[in-house]
C-alpha cells in the first residue's frame, strides 16, 4: 500500500506545472557593476559616426521683439559657433523666429537637440556667453514655466520676487548649492547645470511660486551638502538628519461678498438731458443775462448757508453744557449724608451739655480713686480764701 501512494505522489508532482522560481534569471553581468556612473554622459566623438545622418532635422523658435537687436549683434559669434558643430542657422527678423538645421557635415546625431535649446536660452534673455555652454556635453538646461502656476497677478510678482531676494542672495545661494546657472526673467526661469542640480531648480522654484519660502530648500541642501563630504555617513539614510518644518495655517481676509442685481431684460430709464431739464423749468427760454443772473443768486444763497453753518459751529463751543438729571442712587447718598450731619450736630450738643454740667455726686473723677488728687484738694481750700476776700 506505502508504495503505492509514493508512486501515485510521484506522478502527481510530475503533471504538475513547475512554479516560477524567485530570481532564476539574476546572472552576473560584467558589463555592470558598481564603480560605473550612471550619471555620466559618455563621449561622442566623430569617428563614432563617420557616415553623417540621413535626413535633414530642423527647429524654428520664435524670439520677442526686444531681443532683435541684441540677437544681431550676436548672431555672427552664434553661427560660428553651431558651424564648428556641423549646423546651420537662420535668423528671420520678418517673423521674429531663429532656425536652426543640420547638414552633410553634422555627425552627432544629438547636437540638433543642444542647438535648439540654445536658440531657446538666448530667445529668453539669457546671455550669449552664457548660452553657448549648453552645447557641451556636461551642460545642460531647462526653461521652468511659471506663469501658469498663480492667478493673482499681485501674488505672483511678491513670489517671484521672493525667489530672487535681497539685491539678488537668495537666487546667488541656489546657484552655490546646485551648480547651476539661473535666470528669473518674465514667466520663464531659464536654470544650466547638471542633471541632479536642474532637478532640484525646478523643485525650489515651483514650491516657491506655490508659497513655500526658498529659506527652507536651501537649509536642506546646505545639510545635505555637509553630509555628503562625510564617507561614513555616505550610504545612509539622511532623513534623521534634515530639518522638518511644520506648516502654518495664516488667517486670511474673508472675502466680501456683493449681491448681485436681478437680472432684466430691459435697459434702465434714460436720464434726461441738461436740455430736457432746462425746458422744464423754464430755463431755456431766459437770456444768458438772466441765467448768468440766476445762477450767480444761486451760488450766493448756498455760500451764506455755508457761512451761517460755520458760524453756529463756533458758537458751539461757548453753549454751556445742560446739566444731567440726579440719578436715584445719588439721590439716596445725598439722603444718607443729610442724616448723618443731623447726627453729627445732635452728639456735638449733648457733649456741651455734658460739659457744663457737673457731676452728680461732686467727685468727678476722684469719686473713683481711692486718694483724691492734690488739685481737687486745694481747689475747696481756694473758693474760702475767695470768700474771706469778697467779706
């Protein structure tokens, strides 16, 4: 029975379709390792193609007005520079355009791509001597829009602004931390770098148009660039190391909002003539003594109503003011302190009386002590001498 069952579980596993095996094609690949950067970009020389191209690849870019005279003046230095490459150029001041074409004698099937990027670069007020770097091959470039990413036209030049800060610093420290050349002109900002530094360009730039400070992108880039000089820190994670900056919710003006009038098909009443309202009073048939007359009489009688309201302003000051009525709780005080004084009075009475008036039982204070004071003994021994005297 046991070897029956192993035989059955042997046929079973063998109808059984094989499963997919995790990394069954991962072989060595010598041509790819490591030390290879994958970044560079390989030289293009022309014994790589010595046969040229086949067909004709051309690029129109159209340039504004204000650029004509600084692209002639510098149109000779530009076609020598794109012949030398093995293209051709054209520069049409009808149509406000620059052509660029390549030849029998172009053999790098790119350059066509770098000269078009040229063209762009100098349409967009970028400098020639700058421009023409952009046909190395380590150079690179590219046109950021930003006109489109903000409505308000207010907004949009304070934020624009903000990208280049005070006396151009802000715009200078981008170009320190990514290599990169940048210029903000118009709704375009024109950035010529390396690949990684023209992505983080076009990173700061959008976020900045999109109202986040420049400030905090290049804090990030300074940080990244203090870890990068450390070897041992080279192949780890930096997120513990990167500043994390919390967003702030800012109160904003609410916006006023305006009822809209109802609709009519129907225009509004048309508003009378000086004409019109000449012949209804009268006016119009006057002559221009008597209006002249009128309006003179008019203008009097509004200037002495202008003066008699000055005047009573003046007099306003010297009006004294009315006095306010008692308030019930003064009322009540004023009750109050008129008892209190009759008390007062009444009190003041009795201790005059009290005074006057002597002792019951003669002693005054002596009737409480026990040896009467010297003064109360010599004063009985005074009123006989007075007595004998008066006898």
């Amino acid at each position: 029975m046991d070897e029956d069952r192993n035989r059955q579980e042997e046929a079973s596993t063998s109808e059984r379709k094989p499963g997919r095996v995790k990394g069954k094609h991962d072989k060595p690949k010598p041509w790819d390792h490591d030390g290879i950067n994958h970044w560079e970009v390989a030289k293009f020389s022309k014994e790589d193609n010595p046969y040229g191209l086949l067909e004709e690849s051309s690029f129109a870019i159209l340039f504004p007005k204000y650029r004509e005279r600084y692209l002639r003046e510098v149109w000779p230095a530009v076609t020598k520079a794109l012949k030398e490459v093995g293209l051709g150029c054209e520069l049409n001041l009808v149509e406000g355009s620059m052509t660029v074409r390549t030849t029998r004698k172009t053999w790098d099937p790119y350059i066509i791509i770098k000269a078009r990027d040229l063209l762009k670069l100098l349409a967009r007020s970028v400098p020639y001597p700058q421009a023409v770097k952009v046909l190395n091959d380590d150079m690179q470039c590219d046109i950021i829009k930003i006109g489109g990413l903000v409505r308000n036209k207010e907004k949009f030049v304070k934020r624009r602004q903000r990208l280049l800060g005070p006396n151009g610093a802000t715009l200078k420290a981008l170009e320190l931390l990514t290599n990169c050349y940048i210029l903000v002109q118009g709704n375009t900002v024109s950035a010529m770098g390396p690949y990684q530094g023209l992505k983080q360009v076009r990173r700061v730039v959008e976020d900045c148009i999109k109202n986040v400070h420049p400030i905090y992108h290049i804090k990030t880039l300074m940080i990244k660039r203090e870890l990068a000089k450390d070897p041992a820190l080279k192949e780890e994670n930096w997120e513990r190391f990167l500043p994390k900056f919390k967003k702030k919710n800012v109160k904003r003006k609410k916006p006023v909002i305006t009822k809209k009038k109802d609709y009519t098909p129907f225009p509004p009443p048309q508003q009378p003539r000086k004409e019109d309202l000449e012949l209804e009073s009268g006016e119009y048939f006057l002559a221009q003594q008597e209006k002249t007359k009128r309006k003179r009489a008019a203008e009097q009688a509004q200037q002495a109503e202008r003066v008699a309201q000055k005047k009573l302003k003046r007099q306003e000051a010297f009006v004294p003011p009315q006095a306010s009525p008692a308030h019930p709780a003064a009322e009540a005080i004023i009750g109050d302190n008129a008892d209190l004084a009759e008390l007062t009075q009444s009190l003041k009475k009795k201790s005059k009386k009290s005074q006057k008036r002597p002792h019951e039982d003669g002693g005054g204070v002596d009737h409480f002590l026990a040896v009467p004071s010297k003064q109360n003994a010599a004063a009985p021994n005074k009123e006989k001498k007075k007595k004998e005297i008066a006898i």
